[in-house]
C-alpha cells in the first residue's frame, strides 16, 4: 500500500489524479483504485481535475476571480519582522476548495440523488444521506490546514450571494467547533477577521474590476458574545452546545454520569435549558433569513441520532418554515468515520495522512526499534509509575534528545503522557520531576474526572481553575510557559493542536469502545514546529503493547512507521545545526557581518490577455511532415512534456477519422499546468490549434483530422516545438521589466536565526560569521574547497555561504522565456571594502548565461542604489571548477584577474 512512485515530495504541486493513495496494493491500481476510495471521491477527484486544466469552464465570474486570485497569483505575507515571504495554499486545500465550488456550483450537486451520481463503489443508497441540504465533506490531514479551506470557502459563499444574481449560497455563517479548545484554535484565526486580511483570502480592491475588501462586510460573533446581529454578514463562531435545541443541556463535569459529556455516540440527553446565559445563540440563528453551516472537527456528526445533527437540522427546517433553507454545510475532519470506521458517504475530497506526511506537511511518527522495545518491560506492582517506570524512563531520555536539538534551533520540545484515571495523573506528574530535575516545576498535570477534557463548566472558582489549565495547555509551545511535559487522561482526541510535542508515551489501551481513532491520537503530535522549511520533522511515539497495537493499526490507512533507536542509549549523532558563532570569542561578529541589500524585483509576471498571443510571430522553425503507414497511425501516444509520463493513447483502430481536438486540449492544459496559469483555456485552445494547423509544418496550412499529420503530432520534435514555441510566446506578453530597482531594505547576518541544513561535510572557517559552512547536496567538494580559499586569502575579511535561511536570492528570465529566481554561491567582504557575490560551477547549465547577465545587472543596481548613501561596490565573479583547480588563486585579487568576466 506504499503511495505511487510518482505522486510528488512538494505539497504545493498538483499531482496527477492517477497517482494518489489508495488502500492496495499498486497492481491493483487499475482494477479497484475508485472502489477502495471514498465512495464519490474518485470520480470527483478525475472531473475537478479535468475542471482545473480546462480552466474553471462553467462557473461564475465570481468563483472564477477567487479561484484566480487564490491559486494563480503570487502572493506575499508580511511576517513579524516585517519581512515579506512568498506564500502559496497547498495543494491539498486547494483540491478541497475546488471541489466544493465545482460540486455546489458547476455540477449543482445540492442533495444526496445529484451526489450519489458520482458512486464508484455502487454500495451506497439514498438511506446512508439523512440530510436533505447540501453537504460536503473534506477529508484532511491534521495539520494539513482545515482552517484555511474554511477561510477561504466562507468567503467564497459571502461574496457568491452578494454579487452573483439568484445566488442560494449565504452571507450568514455559523462556524461550530465540537468543544471549547477547538473553538479556542479557530479563534485564534478569526478573532477580528484576521485570517481573511492578514492571508490573501480577500482580492485586492480594483482586482477583475471589484471592491472586494471593502464589499466584505462581516461582523464577528463569539459564543455569547453577540453583537447587533443584522440581516446579513455575520459569522457565528461557537461551540456546539450553543446552538442546541431548547430542550439539550451541555454535559457538564458535575453530572453524575459524565457519558454524555465526552463519549455518548448518541450526544446529550435532554434535560435542560442550552446555556444559563442571557444570549441564546440557537434562537438568534434559527431567525436568520439566509445561513450556510460549516463544522471543523467534523467527525462528531457521525450520526442522525446525534443532538448535533438535530440542531443542524432544526435550523433547516425553521428556514423551510420562511420559504428558504440551508444553503450549505461544509464538514472538515481528518477522520471522516462513523464509530464502526465506515467512512462518511457526503466526503467528497481525501488528502490521506500518508500524502501528508510523504509531502512533509506534518510530522513523521517514529517508533522504538527492536533494541529499544527490549528496554521495556511491565513490572509487576500496585504503583502505576514502578509498573510504567521503563515506558516513563525512555520516554524522558527520548525527549532529552529532542529537546536539545530544538533548543539550539530556538523551539523548545514537549513530552506528552497519556495514562489511563485522574489518580495516575498526579502519580506520574511527580515522578517525571523525580527522575528528571529539569522537568521540576515543569510539569502540567490536567485530570478532569475521568474523561481528561478541559470541560467549560460555568461554576466560580472551578471555572476559573479550568480556564488557567486551558490557556497553560495552549501556550505550552511558547517560552514564557515553565512547562515542558504535560500529563493527562486522554488529553482530547482533537483540539488541543500545539506545534511542538516532539515525544509521546501511551500508558493506557485503546479499544474500538472508546470511539478514538489512532489517527486521531497520533494528530496531537503530527503539527510542523517549522516552516518555510522542506525538512522533515519527526515525533517519537512510544507506550505499552496495547497502546502501539492501537498506533500501528493506522497501517490501514498507508501510514509506514519509521523504526529508530531512542532514548540516551542509541548515542545518536548529534544534529547539524549552523548559528551565528557569537560564544566564539576569537571571532568579532561585527567585523564579520556582509550587509546584503534587498532589491525589489525587477521583473514580474503580468496576466495580460491571452489574445495577445500572435502564433504567427513565434519564430519556430517548421517542420516536415513525416510520412507514415496506416498501420503506424493506428496508435498515437501523447506524453507530458513535464514528466514524460505516457499521457493517454488514441487508438485509431476502428474509430473513423482521428479527433485531432483531444490533441489541441492536451497541450492547452499542459501549457496552463506548467506556467501556472488559471483560466484562458477557451482563449489558448484555438491559438494552439492555429499553431498547429498553420505554423508548425512546411507546405502549412496541414489538414488537422489527418491521421498522418495526427501521427507526426506525437513525435518529440513536434510536441517539443509547440510546447517551447508556445511557451516562449506566453511569457513573451506576460513577463515584464519594471526597469529600475531600489534598495527596499538590507539582510544583516547577524540577524540569522539557528537553522538545520542538509546534513552534509563541513568545515569551520575564522572568516565567516556562522559556526559551519556546509556543502550543499550534490555539489561536490568543490565549495568546501572555494571556502578553505577565501578562509586563507589574505585580502578577504569575511565570507559567506548564501544559505537559504539568508533568504538572499535574485529574480531572473529563463533562457526559455519563464521567471524564476537564483541564489548565489557564496558573498564575500575584500579589504578594499567592496562586496562580490560569487557564482561556483562544477559544470555548466542551460540557464548559466541568463543568471550571469542578471547578477551583473543586480550588481550595477546594487552598487547604484548604495554609493548614492556612502555603502559599498558591488561586484560579481564567476568561478568554474576546472578552471580554478587549473590555475589555483592566492587571493581574491588574482581570482578576480584570472575569472573577471563570464563567457557566455
């Protein structure tokens, strides 16, 4: 069941539907791929695809503009430091988003017959949908970023209503979380709307002829907290127990039997008033003319019998009631199941836990190899912590380990303990700072009776109590918190989402009873403590026999443990962590600091209309039309030109004529998948078909539904020079020179946060600011060679490797026309005071010349812009392998004499 050899390692890159994760093995793949997914989702998955690469034909100009505007533009984020970093959606959430706009409005799919069109499985039946609303479900990894797709599918049903004419979608949401830590998560995000302002959520004003910032009129309610409500653009964030019907009580820590409040499948009984607040929320929203319904940690409505549903139902029907209805419900969880693990018929979008951790979305889960699972045993005795010392003991070391890799790297680790009662808790919390001194103080026990949620009771002290446990549980990951370990029965099955639990231990057993998932249990953990990073982050999980049985049972779902040695046993290598050397008291950090200044770009992709495209003034060189035998015309393979991957097969053998339109469409979405363009398929389908039929061959215009001229069409040469003449034409009209850059601000190394490089040799230099320059993967030993030299030239006062973390790198013009950025070698200081940035080459590239001429410019922009304020030259030199062990430089004076100019 391991994942297709093709599917990809970037989350951001579309991949072909044909190489997702399905639960076979991959001999399987052609035979039962769509009956083991999600009923509906694997012919959903293959026509937004198609929908994607035909761009976006059928639906509104509204969805269409966002749909461009999220996913077809660039886009940068401001972070704290003022600093602006390139962002883009996974790919994952875009899928998700794309899927319900298709389902909702290009397929119309509003109930369960319009749904159950799209069943592969042929197993499913009217009876397993109890809605009578739109539903859609998104399966999605933990931490593959739910909030997001909701952010962006509840601006997509606002602005929907208020510019499409006869629009059903709403400008009223009510977002429900299943308890009061997930709604603690959410409002994190959409406390005063942040997350639509701060991520490119919201088109920029002007943007395909619309104001949508100021449009988006939205007024936010938390819980009781309710505004004046006004007819339209309100967004409700609140916890299920909110919106109850009259007559449900919230479970409460006091009840008696505290089943309902945690485990019921069935939910609460009735017994009471909603809430003993003034505001009650269930009454405001049932009022409301026009509502769409989205749930995060949507695997709670698993059941029609459940007070969850019947609340989202009542609403439906006091809507009825005023000639209206539900306009949507939108379900997000990573564990779309009901309790005897069938999946939820309405999930309509998968992205697997196993794409996630493979694309490193999230962490990888590790396990105790053989060696040290033999360290565990469990010791008879009465005492919970002497029966579980072994468990407690390498638990502690193997979070040693990781908290002192993180440390260094600016993030601090956390052990999580979960054991079986409340009493347990407090014996295991004083024995952590027993055998280990440093987790004195540091550790936060959190036992509420026996189901270990953090309950919302509304009881003076009590609350207050609980309040401080959920505020110290959520900011556990941060600095200023003194824990470093937390203890608790279960500790939630959702919710509690912190970035850095880097060790996990399980001391009780799961069973199919408890209604948990191990994928649910493993998800606490799974969260990235980094990003802008492509490195692979790991979480060690270990417990007792029970508990990895119920781990390692998430096999089902692909997931392949990684078996590591742990604890202080395993000696493990310590990891390679570059920092700026400040302890090194033979280095003056000051003298060492190269400012590099930042530059705007000067070249930037305009999204001009394709009608531009003038295929007559491409330039290509035409080819001849090469003859073929009938018998040679009868298969035609067409492959991508990205990938190589046999694409279809049009088979000629008993068809009639050949369908020459299926060819000109093939190279139309490729042409729109590799320059990342959305929409213009309708435009760039007829330019293609001109190219062809008029352009690409001597003695042109040829008959296109000729199965010779079909047949050459499917030579390389043929499909190269209509992909590159193309391609070249496109970027031609929407790549354009601003002309001018200006120093926007400067890259001070001494600045640099610590950070993990490949793991590859090293040396340490006098010269340079950071404790290590690292090679980069596959680049030889010839930059650690040109290191040791500018380490030793007498006329160098200090050097840098340019590594990523820098965030140094320049914007360029391919040779094929396309933009793309490039990042120096090293930038180096000389005694004279003029900084060089320095390009080394094992061997040459096609794109070398382009990126020379660009660091040349960079460098006359540079130096422009700095000498006008008193800075520094700024110079370039080109430096090739054979060359420079040829003739070995002294110092930077005779390497800059000996490479002075690069020969294109």
């Amino acid at each position: 069941m391991a994942l297709h050899k093709d599917f990809p390692r970037s989350p951001f890159e579309i991949p072909d539907s044909r190489h997702r994760w399905f639960p076979a093995d991959e001999a399987m793949r052609e035979s039962a791929y769509e009956k083991l997914l999600p009923p509906l989702v694997a012919n959903i998955r293959e026509q937004v695809s198609q929908w994607r690469g035909d761009g976006y034909p059928g639906a509104s100009d509204t969805s269409s503009a966002l749909l461009r505007w999220w996913f077809g533009q660039d886009h940068m984020l401001e972070e704290a430091d003022g600093t602006l970093t390139p962002f883009s959606y996974y790919f994952a959430q875009r899928e998700a988003v794309e899927t319900v706009i298709w389902l909702y409005e290009v397929r119309q799919a509003r109930d369960k017959f319009d749904l159950m069109r799209f069943d592969a499985s042929e197993a499913i039946s009217t009876g397993m949908f109890p809605e009578n609303w739109p539903r859609y479900v998104c399966k999605m990894a933990t931490g593959a970023g739910k909030t997001k797709v909701l952010s962006l599918l509840i601006a997509w049903s606002y602005f929907h209503r208020t510019y499409e004419t006869g629009s059903e979608l709403a400008r009223n949401i009510l977002l429900i979380a299943p308890n009061i830590i997930v709604l603690d998560r959410l409002r994190a995000d959409f406390d005063g709307l942040k997350i639509f302002f701060n991520d490119p959520v919201l088109p920029d004003n002007g943007f395909e002829g619309r104001n949508w910032r100021d449009d988006f009129q939205m007024a936010l309610h938390i819980q009781d907290d309710v505004r004046i409500v006004r007819p339209t653009g309100n967004l409700f964030l609140t916890n299920i127990h909110r919106v109850y019907l009259g007559d449900v009580k919230e479970a409460s820590l006091e009840d008696d039997d505290l089943t309902d409040y945690f485990l019921d499948p069935f939910g609460p009984k009735p017994t009471g008033k909603t809430t003993d607040s003034g505001t009650d929320l269930g009454e405001i929203v049932r009022d409301i003319d026009e509502l769409a319904v989205f749930n995060d940690e949507a695997h709670h409505v698993h059941d029609e019998r459940m007070a969850w549903f019947k609340s989202i139902q009542d609403i439906h029907h006091r809507m009825l009631q005023k000639d209206g209805q539900l306009a949507l419900q939108l379900d997000v969880t990573a564990t779309p199941k009901h309790n005897n693990g069938a999946i939820f018929v309405q999930t309509v979008s998968d992205y697997p836990l196993v794409e996630a951790i493979h694309q490193n979305v999230v962490k990888h889960p590790t396990l105790p190899d053989a060696a040290s699972v033999g360290r565990l045993n469990e010791h008879k005795s009465a005492l919970f912590t002497e029966r579980y010392a072994d468990y407690l003991q390498l638990g502690v070391e193997e979070w040693r380990v990781s908290y002192a890799e993180h440390e260094k790297l600016g993030k601090k680790a956390v052990l999580f303990v979960m054991v079986d009662d409340t009493k347990n808790c407090d014996e295991v919390g004083e024995y952590l700072e027993k055998i280990a001194p440093e987790l004195e103080g540091g550790v936060l026990v959190i036992h509420t009776k026996k189901n270990g949620e953090i309950s919302e009771a509304k009881s003076g002290k009590k609350l207050e109590e609980l309040e401080a446990l959920r505020e110290a549980s959520n900011n556990i990951d941060s600095w200023a918190s003194p824990y470093k370990a937390i203890v608790s029965v279960l500790m939630l099955k959702e919710g509690w989402d912190v970035r850095n639990v880097t060790t996990v231990v399980g001391l009780r057993a799961y069973s199919a009873k408890s209604n948990i998932l191990p994928e649910q249990t493993l998800g606490r953990g799974l969260r990235r403590m980094y990003f802008g990073s492509d490195e692979p982050e790991y979480v060690s999980v270990m417990g007792t026999e029970a508990f990895m049985g119920f781990v390692e049972s998430i096999r089902t779902e692909g997931v392949e443990f990684e078996r590591k040695p742990m604890g202080d046993a395993a000696r493990r290598k310590p990891p390679l962590v570059v920092e700026v050397d400040s302890e090194n008291e033979d280095k003056d950090i000051d003298a060492l600091d190269i400012p590099i200044p930042k530059l705007t770009r000067r070249f930037n992709r305009e999204f001009r209309d394709l009608t531009d495209l003038d295929v007559t003034a491409l330039g290509n060189e035409k080819l001849p039309v090469k003859p073929f035998s009938l018998e040679q015309t009868r298969e035609i393979v067409f492959k991508t030109m990205l990938d190589d991957a046999a694409h279809h097969t049009v088979n000629l053998d008993g068809i009639g004529p050949a369908d020459y339109r299926s060819v000109v469409a093939f190279f139309a979405r490729q042409l729109l998948k590799e320059l990342r363009l959305v929409g213009g398929y309708d435009v760039l389908y007829p330019k293609v078909r001109d190219f062809m039929g008029d352009q690409l061959f001597e003695n042109s215009p040829v008959d296109l539904e000729d199965p010779v001229v079909l047949r050459n069409l499917s030579e390389p040469e043929a499909a190269k020079t209509i992909f590159d003449s193309l391609k070249a034409g496109i970027n031609a009209i929407t790549i354009a020179d601003s002309g001018t850059s200006r120093i926007e601000d400067y890259i001070r190394l001494k600045n640099t946060r610590p950070f993990k490089p490949f793991d590859q040799p090293f040396i340490q230099s006098r010269k340079t600011i950071f404790s290590k320059i690292v090679a980069e993967p596959n680049a030889g030993g010839f930059e650690l060679t040109f290191a040791a030299f500018l380490d030793g030239a007498r006329d160098v006062v200090a050097f840098t490797k340019n590594y990523k973390a820098l965030g140094f790198k320049i914007d360029y013009v391919k040779i094929d026309g396309d933009l793309s950025t490039y990042t120096p070698d090293f930038v180096v200081r000389t005694v004279a005071g003029t900084v060089f940035t320095i390009e080394t080459k094992g061997r040459e590239e096609i794109d070398l010349p382009q990126k020379m001429t660009r660091l040349r410019q960079w460098c006359a922009d540079a130096t422009q812009a700095s000498l006008a304020n008193g800075g520094p030259e700024y110079r370039f030199v080109y430096v090739d392998q054979a060359g420079f062990e040829r003739n070995p430089p002294k110092d930077m004076e005779s390497l800059v004499a000996a490479f002075r100019e690069f020969q294109a």
